[in-house]
C-alpha cells in the first residue's frame, strides 16, 4: 500500500477540510480544545482544527504524508504530527477524536479496541466522529488491503456506555480520489461522552 499511499498524498496536497468537521465541533460539549486526527493524510482537516484553536495531534503511518504536515505546520505550535500506525497509537486525552476516512485499514481484528480506546480517551462532553466501510463495500474481502468493516450494531454496541448522535449511512457507485471505480457502502458515526 506504501507506494499508494504516496501517490494519493500527493493528489490531496491541496484540498479542503471536511464540510462535516464545522458541524461535529459544534457538538463539542466541553472547552477544552484538543483534538486527535487519526490517519490525517496530508493535514487539511488538522489545518482547519487549529484555525479553530485546537491543539491537534494529528498522526498516520505513511512517513512521506507526516513530512508534508510537518512541513505544513512547521510555523504553528498548535499541530503536532506524529508517525503511527492504529496499533501503535498512544490515545492522549481529547475533546474531538477524529478519524476521516482512514480506518477503512485498520485491520479488522483491531478495529474494536481502537474504537474502545479512543473513546476511553475522550474528555467528558468529547466528540468521537469515524467513518467505517459496511459489508457492500467493494474493498471489503479484498485480498490486497487490510480492510476492516462494520455495521450499525457494532456502533451501537460500541456506544451502549455513550451517546450516539448520528449513524449516516450512504451507498452508492463513485469512484476514488485515484480515479478507480468502485461501490461505495460507508457508515459515518459521532458519538459523545457523557459530561
Ligand atoms: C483515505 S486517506 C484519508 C486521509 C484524511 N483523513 C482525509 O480524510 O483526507 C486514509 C489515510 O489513512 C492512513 N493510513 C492507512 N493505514 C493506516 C494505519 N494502519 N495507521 C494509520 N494511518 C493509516 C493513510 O496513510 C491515509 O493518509
């Protein structure tokens, strides 16, 4: 996947942050304002995090899209970008765990505790937001790729001690930021730690 990966940073140099990052801040029920971005690519929703004064831990395995943020926030104290893998993370403290698109690869059989973890790791009032493949999903069963999926019981089990605020699931035929087509099935949840 490496080499991938370098490819798909580089056509994500420049884009925008995610639309659905405004509105997840906004469910932030404390003031505290520290964020984590799990598998961050090249920085654009950490970018918009810290324009909103977060302090942002923003991490990913591929050590050439931790350089290109490194790079990027070079002038701000407020981002740091660290290289990890999800098994390797170490969960600080945060008001906003958010995991855009990337643990579609965490391997499956890690998925669960991550989820856990992260949770843990959310201060009262804290925002958790991922997003998930479901079962429909081309990628799923795949051979290539370390590909993890779920469905809405997992997130609803995974919320039981939690509140749940949204479970969006979409299915569609599209294609990939590296032009592949493919069918879509996604499951997006956000989720909030009791205060
Ligand atoms: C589809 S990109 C999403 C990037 C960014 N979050 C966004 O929404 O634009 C998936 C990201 O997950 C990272 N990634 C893949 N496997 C990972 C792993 N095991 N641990 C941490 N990051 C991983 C990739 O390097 C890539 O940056």
């Amino acid at each position: 996947m490496s080499g991938e990966w370098i490819e798909y940073h580089q056509k994500t140099l420049v884009v925008p942050h995610r639309p659905l990052l405004e509105e997840v801040i906004h469910k932030v029920q404390t003031p505290i304002k520290k964020a984590v971005d799990a598998g961050c690519g090249t920085g654009a929703d950490a970018a918009y995090l810290a324009a909103q004064g977060f302090d942002v831990v923003a991490f990913d395995s591929s050590q050439s899209a931790i350089n290109t943020c490194r790079a990027r926030f070079a002038e701000s104290n407020n981002v740091k970008c660290v290289n990890h893998c999800f098994s390797t993370f170490y969960f600080p403290p945060c008001s906003l765990f958010w995991a855009s698109q990337s643990l579609y690869f965490c391997p499956l059989e890690n998925l669960t505790t991550f989820v856990q973890k992260a949770l843990t790791s959310l201060l009262p009032g804290g925002v958790f937001t991922a997003d998930f493949l479901g079962q429909r999903d081309t990628w799923v069963g795949s051979e290539e790729k370390s590909i993890s999926f779920c469905q809405q019981s997992d997130i609803h089990n995974w919320s039981e001690l939690y509140e749940l605020l949204q479970i969006r699931e979409t299915e569609e035929d599209g294609t990939t930021i590296m032009g592949q087509t493919k069918h879509w099935h996604t499951l997006t949840a956000v989720i909030r730690k009791p205060l």
